[in-house]
C-alpha cells in the first residue's frame, strides 16, 4: 500500500463511520483493517470526503466582450484548492463545428494545465441545414461526451435554440443515451422587459433581477419539462433558482419523469437584495439571484431530493469588466466566482446542521458522478480514483479574493464566514492542496472519458 489515511470519519453518501483508508497506485484499495503503508496521513478529528465534482463550469469562456477570467489552469488550480477533483466545462459548438471537433478543441486547450480531471459537455448551438448535427450523437457519446447543453436563452449572442431544435436533440439524444441540459429563461420576455427599463433609464443592476424574475425562469422550466415528458426524454435543468421551477420539477419527479436539476451556492446564499448594493454588477449572473421564497424553496428541495446536484456555474470576470455596467446593466458580463466554493459551502452547511454531511457529499459528489457517467469518481469505494478531502470541521474560515487560488480580483463571496474548510486535497493519491497552499503541479490533470449520463 502507498499510503494509509488513519483515523478519520469516512463520508459516504449514506452514512459515515470512523475508519483507515488505503491508496495504491491512485486508487482507493482498503477500507479498515490492518493496513500498512509507506505513508501515513493522520486525519484524527477530520471527516475523509471523496473529492466533489463540479459539474457546470465556463472556463477561458468568451462571452460579453471579454473571455472568463480564470484559465483552465486556474480554474481547476482553484478547484482542488477547494476539494473539487473533477470539473466539467462546457464546450460551445458553433457554426459549421462539429461536436467532437468543438471538444477536442477545448480539450487541446486545456489539457497542457489543468490541475483537476476534466470533462466536457457540449452546449449545442446549431444543427446544420439539413439537421446533420444530429447524426453525429452517438458518436460524440462513443468518444465521451454524454451530456448536451441547450440554451433557451441568448438568442443575441447566437447560442439559443427554438422550441423545434430542442424537442430534436431530445429525441436523438435519449437514443444515444445522452442527457440534455437547459438554462431555463424565457428569452422573449426578457429582451421586452429589458427594452422597457432601458427606455424609461431604469439601467441599474437592480433592472437586471427585474428583467429577470422567477416567472421568466419559470415558463422555460415548465416549457422544457413540458417537451421532455411528451417526448419520454430525460432532462437536466442547470442553475434552478426559482421557486415555481422547484414546484414544477417535484411534480415531475413525482409522476415518474426522468427530470433532474442542479443549483447553485449563490442561490442557496444571496437573494435578489444583492443587486441593490453598491457592488451589486459584481452579482450579475443569469438566471440572477432571487427572493427569499425562491431560496427558501431550493433549501427544501435540497432536503427532500427534488434538486439532485448543486454546482457553481463558475464564470468569473474582472472587476474592471464588470464595471462596464455602472452606468447599465446591459453591458455587465453575466458570471460569477465559485469553484472554490462550492464544496467548502455545502460541508459548512451541514457543519451548521442544515444537511446531513452524507447529504452534501450526494450533492456534490456522489450523484453528480453517477448521472454524468463519471464510473471512477464520487465516492469512496474500493476501486475508485483515490479523489480524497481532508475536511477540519472546527477550522474558521473567511472567504477573500487573497485567500482564493483564481486569477480573478473580485468575488461575490467576499467575507463570507464558514464553519469548517478542507485542509488536504487527493488527486488520485497524489497530494495536490495543503494547508492553503496548491501543491500539486499543472498538467497533473486528466480528460475524462464518461460513459451513458442520466443513469441513477
């Protein structure tokens, strides 16, 4: 054995218990027992977590006018820095590209530095005059790339696709067995709203939740899952962040519907009041933040297990770039902060009693894993790549964009206070974080090969 993790409380999805854990050649081996090392990690008064995985990130992302301000490297630096193993990105096809062409693309790009394993989605924007992108499902799902994006939005930026494109790449998808993702808004209504506060000199980041709001989100929710039960298809809706979403994925799930839904940690934590500060553009996301009602709702879903993954939607920008938008709210870059985050979070908020910590590891690791076609990560089973997090449940900790491991230079979790923080990060058996400090070594990251997603 290479090395031995002793004396800690094992987290799994369903329960934890206190044992000693095993790793050689970069995946788990033992779990209890007498076992002998040539290396010993003392994790007494620590829980063991397996690593979390983020499942929706815009890495190096041109969008807005600018690209997204953390690199693959940094990006994924950040990641394990914060117990996040694995990322995935999504991959913008355009005109003219192919799916594979456009991940491979991607993948050249980030391969040289990523300092987590990496996947892919594919967010589809076009499918070709005679529909030809369509033929090229299953062969995208041979090489990996088992989940689609569709944008119900962003019709501007030329990413959006109609009704009539969606209820296609549905049906073809499920033959593939591909799982088909949706940002959720209704676009329409959204530029109406927008035209009318623009023209009255509404142009604070206030206007930008007011063009916004929870209806708007939740007609494109009701919409997809809509289109996804008349078709049999399986749905995954990214960043649900309001209320009568929530409403309309429970029912779903309740009538046997293969509909499953990630949110965010900025969802779970700020409400729409954030776009009335003085600092309120550095906010601006989409879908925004909203209501108290709205977080409330996805606290309850979280417990009941309406909502099956959180992740971050990671897509920073400068502060500079932001402030494009004090003047109007339209010319913002839409993203926030989060990889790093997302794990210490969730682990504070069953420090707190609010989820179980074998909850947060669903969450965060187990499902996400599971419905992605991620076969070697989520959790901690022999066999398993050994993605391992040390979590010190008494540490205090404030989150600053000094203590952060990104390239951005603001973040909208500035002075946040949590109970509890990892304090070591395994990447398949290789010690990548310490005690504040990444050290591990760009490059050591994989691509990430998936199998069927949607399968839980």
């Amino acid at each position: 054995m290479d090395l031995v993790i002793r004396n800690g409380i094992l987290v799994l999805g369903s329960h934890e218990f206190r044992s000693d854990l095993g790793i050689e050649k970069g995946r788990i081996a033992a779990i209890g027992g007498d076992i002998k090392a040539g290396e010993e990690i003392d994790a007494s008064g620590l829980y063991v977590l397996p690593g979390a995985v983020d499942v929706h990130t815009h890495l190096q992302m041109p969008f807005g006018g600018t690209v997204s301000a953390d690199s693959y490297e940094a990006g994924t630096r950040a990641a394990v820095c914060g117990g996040v193993t694995t990322v995935f990105d999504y991959a913008i096809q355009r005109k003219g590209k192919g799916i594979v062409q456009t991940v491979e693309e991607r993948r050249a790009l980030a391969e040289p530095g990523i300092c987590a394993d990496i996947a892919f989605h594919c967010a589809i924007t076009d499918l070709g005059q005679e529909g030809e992108l369509l033929d090229e499902f299953p062969r995208a799902a041979d090489y990996g790339v088992s989940s689609f994006k569709c944008f119900m939005v962003y019709k501007k930026e030329g990413m959006m696709i109609d009704d009539g494109m969606l209820m296609r790449i549905m049906e073809k998808a499920g033959e593939a067995g591909i799982l088909t993702n949706v940002h959720a808004e209704n676009p329409d209504a959204i530029d109406a709203r927008i035209a009318g506060f623009l023209a009255r000199g509404n142009t604070s980041p206030w206007y930008h939740y007011l063009s916004r709001p929870e209806f708007v989100e939740a007609e494109a929710v009701k919409r997809a899952v809509h289109w996804a039960k008349a078709l049999g298809a399986k749905l995954y809706i990214v960043h649900l962040a309001c209320k009568e979403g929530v409403e309309e994925v429970a029912k779903a799930k309740a009538e046997g519907h293969s509909i499953f839904a990630e949110t965010c940690p900025q969802y779970l934590e700020f409400t729409s009041d954030v776009y009335k500060r003085e600092d309120g553009r550095n906010f601006v996301c989409s879908p925004p933040m909203k209501g108290p009602e709205s977080r409330e709702a996805l606290w309850k879903a979280l417990k009941l297990g309406v909502i099956d993954t959180v992740a971050t939607d990671h897509c920073p920008f400068m502060q500079a770039e932001k402030d494009w938008g004090k003047e109007d709210f339209t010319k913002i870059p839409n993203g926030c902060a989060g990889i790093e985050n997302l794990y210490p979070y969730m682990l504070s908020a069953a420090n707190a009693g609010r989820i179980s910590f074998s909850r947060a590891v669903q969450l965060c690791a187990e499902t996400p894993a599971k419905l992605f076609g991620c076969a070697s990560k989520g959790s901690i089973t022999v066999g398993k790549d050994a993605d391992i997090v040390l979590y010190d449940p008494s540490m205090d900790f404030t989150i600053r964009t000094e203590n952060m491991h990104s390239d951005y230079d603001q973040t909208i979790w500035e002075g946040v206070a949590l109970k509890g923080y990892p304090v070591k990060t395994l990447l398949r058996g290789n010690l990548v974080y310490d005690q504040g400090k990444y050290t591990g070594k760009p490059g050591q990251g994989r691509y990430i090969k998936r199998s069927e997603s949607g399968c839980l």
